[in-house]
C-alpha cells in the first residue's frame, strides 16, 4: 500500500515569497491533515478535512496561509507571504476517520 | 493549542531497561494514540487505545489509560538503540470532530 506523499521534500525561500506544498493522502482516506512542526515542538494541526470540506481550520494564520482540498483527494497547503517564523516542517497525514494517522515525510521549509 | 503534554521531556537509558513516558490532557477524549518520530522524518502510529479501555499492548509496547486522572503512560520494555526516537501523544478531543492534539514529545535516547 503506498504511503502519504509529500513535495517538495525541502524548499528555501526568501522572506515574502511565497510556496506551496503539495499532498497526496493514501488512497481511501477521507480525512486529510496538514501540520506544521517547529524544531523541537510537536505537530500543530494548521488544518482538518473531511473529503473536500474544511472541518477545523482555527489554528490556521489565515491572512497568509490556505490550503485547499479538490475533488476531496490530493490537497496543497501554500504560504504567502512567507515570514521567517514560518520555517518549520510542514507534515501532511491521513486517515479513515477516527483512526490513526498515517503522515508523509514532510516539507522542511526554510525562509531567510 | 495543544492538548497532550508529555512528561519527561527528555528521557536517556541503558539498552535494556524499561522507558515509562507519560501524557496528560485537559479535556474529555474519544481516543488516545502515541506516535514515534525518529529524527528528519514523519511520525508512526504505534498504538491507538480508545476511551473505554484502560490498558492495551503491542509488541513491547504497553499503553495505559485513565479517564478520571486525564492521563495515560507509554512503557516500552526491553528497549534497544533503535527505540530512540521522539514519542508523542495525540488526543482525539469528544467535542471535536476527530481534531487531533500533540503534546510537545518525549525525546528518548537508548544508550547501546
């Protein structure tokens, strides 16, 4: 069974630029995460689908981050503008829900 | 925010011995699940345990729970270089439609 997929693996990019990340959950999974990972912190939930609707999104910065879910499979997570704060490891998981969470290998984003 | 804080926050045995990790939470639970996360990579499920059980085991892995505490403890037996990791809790909040909570992790490191 083929894993969560992740892309890029790693990104640098300049302040106030902007990215995107893209995701493809395992075949199946209706729910989708996205979590950012700061060096030395646990995982934080930036956003929760359940197929392509939005279930949790509160702890999403909404005024530089969106992430969107097409016909409720692969997901894409973008940055813009991005600020130093921002990097970090940005994990993307799936799962039937209720169950556990399978994750994918993460975008390490740098920004300078 | 997050809702599981493990404890201890950094945790150094022999090979051999017994490592016991602990996760406590503030609000009522469907389910509880720890993951591993070996440095640079995505995090593993290694054991889901629901609301109504109080123990469970996998392998070496022995997960308790206790609903009236609010807390539950991750023991690994017989542990072995390949344990050290970062082990985290994740609660699946009752009030919330399967929003996943991480505490900040236990960093493990099993001396050879």
């Amino acid at each position: 069974e083929a894993g969560v997929a992740q892309s890029p693996r790693y990104k640098i990019i300049e302040k106030r630029q902007s990215v995107a990340f893209w995701c493809n959950p395992i075949s199946g999974h209706a729910t989708l995460y996205w979590y950012q990972q700061i060096l030395g912190q646990g995982p934080k939930l930036l956003i929760q689908f359940q197929n392509n609707g939005v279930v949790d999104d509160s702890q999403l910065p909404k005024d530089r981050f969106s992430a969107e879910r097409l016909k409720g499979v692969d997901s894409t997570l973008k940055i813009q503008p991005a600020k130093l704060e921002d990097s970090a490891v940005y994990l993307c998981a799936s799962s039937f829900p209720r169950y556990e969470q399978y994750f994918g290998p993460g975008t390490r984003l740098t920004v300078t | 925010s997050q809702q599981g804080e493990e404890d201890p926050q950094a945790l150094s045995i022999q090979e051999g011995e017994n490592a016991t990790m602990n996760c406590s939470y503030k609000t009522s639970i469907n389910n509880l699940q720890w993951y591993r996360q070996n440095s640079g990579r995505g995090l593993v499920h290694l054991i889901l345990i629901r609301s109504n059980e109080r123990e469970k085991h996998s392998g070496r892995l022995r997960v308790t729970l206790d609903t009236s505490k609010k807390s539950s403890s991750l023991l690994i037996t017989a542990s072995r270089a390949a344990d050290t990791a970062s082990y985290f809790c994740a609660t699946d909040g009752r009030h919330n439609n399967n929003d996943m909570r991480f505490g900040a992790g236990t960093r493990l490191t099993v001396k050879p």
